[in-house]
C-alpha cells in the first residue's frame, strides 16, 4: 500500500533535516510531489490492518520525536506511550505496550512500518 508523508515524517525517518528532505524531493531521490507549495513523499508501506486513527496517532508520533531507533539493537525502536510516562520497545513484529502484548496491531507498530518504509525509500 502506497502511503504519503510529509517531509517532516520523511526526515524523522531519515535522521535528516526538514531541509534536506525538500532537497531530495525535489532532486528526485525522494519520489515526491508538490501540493499546494508542500511536498508530499510517496513510499510504500505495509501498513494494511491498520485502522485509520491508529495511522493519524502513528504519523503524530513520528512528528513529535516520540519514537527513535535503538543504536544497540537493529530493528528495535524506542516509543514514548500518548501520556508521555512510559516507554515501550518496538518491533515490526511485536510492541511491548498493553495492546501490543494482547498481540493486537497498535500505533506504535504502524510509526515503525512507516519509518522503515521511508528509511528504505531514501
């Protein structure tokens, strides 16, 4: 599934700058088109399953800086929970949050399918 992003989700993705996510957008290694004056970065996600909210608080989170990736262990991220108290380890895969341990599909999981799809569009 074909999703888009705002240069600010696609720079968090890539640990580049807002600027720097317009540079590639317009030269091209972004596949991107421009929207009333913004880019829009096209990637594909896997993110089928995924209720359009758990989608709205997944981009909300990446826009916040709520979720980073673990530099001692690939494929891990770190997700802060909505009320900013908790921290929860991600996978593609698996969430240690109260939903993710029900093995039900959370915003989290969502964030890390995005940010992986970014991160291998760029």
């Amino acid at each position: 599934m074909e999703i888009t992003l705002s240069t600010r989700e696609a720079a968090a993705a890539i640990g580049r700058s807002v600027r720097t996510a317009q540079r590639w957008a317009a030269t091209g290694k972004l596949t991107a088109v421009k929207q009333g004056g913004r880019w829009q970065i096209t990637v594909a996600a896997d993110v089928e399953g995924y209720k359009p909210f758990q989608l709205d608080k997944a981009r909300q989170l990446i826009e916040d800086g709520g979720i980073a990736a673990s530099v001692r262990r690939p494929g891990i991220w770190t997700a802060v929970s909505s009320d900013g108290t908790t921290t929860y380890l991600v996978h593609a895969a698996r969430c240690s949050c109260p939903a993710g341990q029900r093995d039900r599909q959370c915003y989290h999981r969502a964030a890390v399918a995005l940010l992986q799809s970014a991160r291998t569009a760029a």
